[in-house]
C-alpha cells in the first residue's frame, strides 16, 4: 500500500473531531459501536487492527490490553495511543507488516480494501501473520448503496468503493482462506449524512430530526433490499499454508 500523495493528503493528519464523532457524538457513536461489533466480536486473543486510524473501531471493541493497531500514518497513531494507552500502535503499509509469523489469533480490516490498487499482497500478509486457523474479518462499504455510490463519485479518494461487492470480497478471503460468515449492515445510514461534522449540522440535537432519522433508518430494514445495505462483513478462516 504506497503512500501515495492523495492518501497521504486525505489521511495522513490526524482527525480528532472525526474521532469524537464517530465515538462520542450522540446517534452517530450508538451506530458506529454496533457496527463493528456486529461484525468482530467476538474477539481473538492476540488482536491486530489494519488500518486503525486513530483507534476508534478499537475503542468501540472495548479492545483487551495489548491489542495492536496499524496505520500508515505516524500523527494518527500518536492521537490513538493518548485515547488508547493500553494498546500498541505500530506505523506500517499493510502489504510489509512488521510481525514474526503466526503473530495473531484475529486480523480486523475496516475500509481499508477499497483503498488498495491490489489487495493481494495486503492478504497474503494478513495469511502470514495470523496462526493457521486464524480468523480475519473484512468490513466495507457496498457499491450498491445510493449513499455508498455518491460518497465514491465525489470523492476521488474513495472511487475504489465502486468496484466493493460480496463476490469481491469473498473472492479476496478465499485466496488465504475459508469464508465462513457473510453479512451485510447497516440498510441506508442516512445519519451519517445528516449528522456528518462536515456540513456543520446541530442537527443531532433537535428531537424531531433524531426521531426521523430513526424512523428513516428503521424503515429501511424493510425495503431497502439487503443486496444493496451500506456495508458487507465477510468473515474467514486462514488455511493457506505458509
């Protein structure tokens, strides 16, 4: 995964307002932490996060003392260790991960795949430092999705989510693995829209609009189909042999 110029100026810096939208603003914070851990609980003993940003999906998982987290980029990490202390937080690409093999007993992945031109070498080192039986577990974003497809085509950095589907993630998994588990979340997240910090909306704290967005949400279970929710989780079990 080079650190190419438009990664390194969407994520190289530090994003605490992000941060404490997706772990303390109200809604928001309530959503993210079921996601992930709808997708990832339950844990493993030795836990690598790829791509941890600044430790939010880790904070969520109430993640166990000695979990460790990677990023490509050092002023993210430096943010995640003041809110995470207990955890480690490694700078590294994850096609050249710094571990022994057989270092880790589970591998989380969150929207980190569709920022890769080849995942290949990100899986075979993903295969490479968990224990045989190991398991990783992929979250992404489904190309499907209106509000998937609209976050892509407006931003260039994101454009790979297009090509983001369930045969496309489990076709990655089985190089390395075994699928066991495929799921799909989160049906229309429109408060990640409404809600975002970008627009600057004080929306959140208006009861009727919480209560729409809610009703919005809710109704979305119902009829929007599940080949086109927000996310895809594929779960798989390691069994390439090293």
């Amino acid at each position: 995964m080079p650190a190419s110029d438009h990664l390194r100026a969407a994520f190289g810096d530090a994003a605490p307002e992000h941060l404490a939208w997706q772990t303390t603003s109200p809604v928001v914070s309530e959503r993210e932490r079921d996601l992930v851990r709808g997708a990832f609980l339950p844990l493993g003993g030795r836990l690598l996060d790829l791509g941890c940003g600044e430790g939010a999906t880790l904070l969520h998982l109430d993640a166990p003392p000695g979990a460790v987290g990677v990023d490509l980029f050092e002023p993210k990490l430096e943010l995640a260790r003041r809110v995470l202390p207990n955890a480690t937080f490694v700078a590294a690409s994850a096609d050249a991960l710094p571990f022994p093999d057989a270092s880790f007993d589970h591998v989380i992945v969150r929207d980190v795949i569709h920022h890769l031109d080849d995942p290949g070498p990100t899986m075979r080192e993903i295969a490479r430092v968990l224990v045989p039986g190991g398991r990783v577990d992929l979250l992404e974003p489904c190309r499907y999705n209106p509000l998937i497809a609209l976050h892509a085509l407006t931003n260039p950095v994101e454009r790979l989510e297009l090509r983001s589907s369930v045969p496309y993630l489990t076709g990655l998994v089985r190089t390395i693995g075994q699928v066991v588990r495929v799921d799909r979340q989160q049906p229309m997240p429109v408060h990640r829209l409404v809600f975002h910090p970008r627009f600057g909306s004080r929306a959140v704290s208006i009861p009727a609009v919480r209560s729409g967005v809610d009703a919005a949400e809710a109704l979305a279970r119902w009829v929007v189909p599940e080949v086109m929710w927000a996310y895809i989780h594929v779960r798989g079990i390691v069994t390439t042999a090293r």
